[in-house]
C-alpha cells in the first residue's frame, strides 16, 4: 500500500519537485539563492567532470576576457521532460573586475522546445520570444532584442535566456554585477557538485 500511495497522487494534488527540478525552477529566478538549491541538491546530477572556461581571446580586447568553468554530467538528468547534459557558469572580466555573471545548464532540445517543455510544467512561467530565442526579463532596465540585434542595455540588470548552442540550447541567467540581486562573484564548482577526481 505504501508503494502505490508513493506512485500515485491523487487528483488536485500537487506532486513534490524532484531535486533537479527545484533546481532548475530555481535557476528561472536568476538570483543568487539558485546556488545554494543546487548545492543541496546536487546529488541528482551525479559525478562531474570539470573543464575550466579561462579564454583569453586575441579577438576580444584584452580589457574583456572570460573565466569560468564548464560541467559534463556523466548521464542526462531528466527534468520537464528535457535532458539536461552539462552546466557551465562563467564571468565576464572587464579590466581585471567581474562585469557579467553567466549560469545555466545545456539541454538536448531546441530553444521553442524547451521553453515548452518549461510552460508545461510551470504555467506561471512566461516566455518573450525574439528571434528564435526566449527570455524572462527580471529587472525592467534591460531591453532584449534578441541573438541579432544583441542585448541592449543600461545597468542593472538581470535575464533568463535560452538561446541555440551547438544544435541544442542553453539555458541560463546573466546578471550584471551591479544588478539589485547584489553578486560580487560566483561559487566554487566544487561547492555546487560531487566532481570527478
């Protein structure tokens, strides 16, 4: 009997988040309390390998460079019905000093199927599409124009964009350091999974 009341949930009845959901309903939020769910769940995602994401780039101006590390899940983490492959969070450098925060994780579905698959389970969450892209806009100073246009803004602020990435999407927050959510730097990988040694 405990089996079946554990396997089914009657009608009208909400069924608890599993962790990998919390957590991605957690990144939607775009807030710094997303690291400290995903710290408490991270069990679900299982042993990870980590890549750092340090690119100094000749094309860039040396003034902008990119650190950060990039996360491979040794198997899909199912949730809302999309696979989740791997995370990645990165910042921004703009003279020596964070200037955007990035974070998120990579599905195996194009961006129109995530953001459904998102709808689906959570109606309250509503998507803007621009351009085959779609965001949730936190902090109203930030006019989204999409990947060919580009991100038009004026500080703070802070976005949820899933965008293409490598014939899947990537789903992920970028803030800007003086955003109201008041981020200074991003947490250690090694504080938010269980990595490979």
């Amino acid at each position: 009997m405990m089996l079946l009341c554990a396997l089914f949930t009657p009608p009208g009845q909400a069924r608890a988040a599993g962790p990998s959901e919390a957590v991605l309903k957690a990144l939607l939020r775009c807030k710094p309390a997303f690291f400290e769910t995903l710290k408490t769940n991270r069990a679900a995602f299982g042993k990870v390998t980590v890549t750092p994401h340090d690119s100094p780039n000749a094309a860039r101006p040396a003034a902008l460079q990119v650190e950060g590390s990039i996360v491979s899940f040794a198997a899909p983490v199912e949730v809302y019905g999309l696979s989740l492959t791997g995370y990645m969070q990165v910042t921004l450098m703009q003279n020596g000093k964070p200037g955007t925060f990035w974070w998120g994780f990579e599905a195996t579905a194009q961006p129109a199927d995530v953001a459904k698959a998102i709808s689906a389970a959570l109606p309250e969450v509503k998507f803007e599409e621009r351009n085959g892209s779609f965001g949730i806009v936190h902090e109203v100073d930030t006019v989204w124009r999409g990947p060919k246009d580009g991100l038009q803004t004026k500080p703070p602020w802070r976005i949820l964009l899933i965008e293409p990435h490598g014939g899947s999407a990537s789903v992920r927050c970028a803030v800007f350091h003086e955003s109201k959510v008041g981020m200074t730097k991003l947490p250690a990988i090694d504080d938010l999974f269980i990595v490979e040694p």
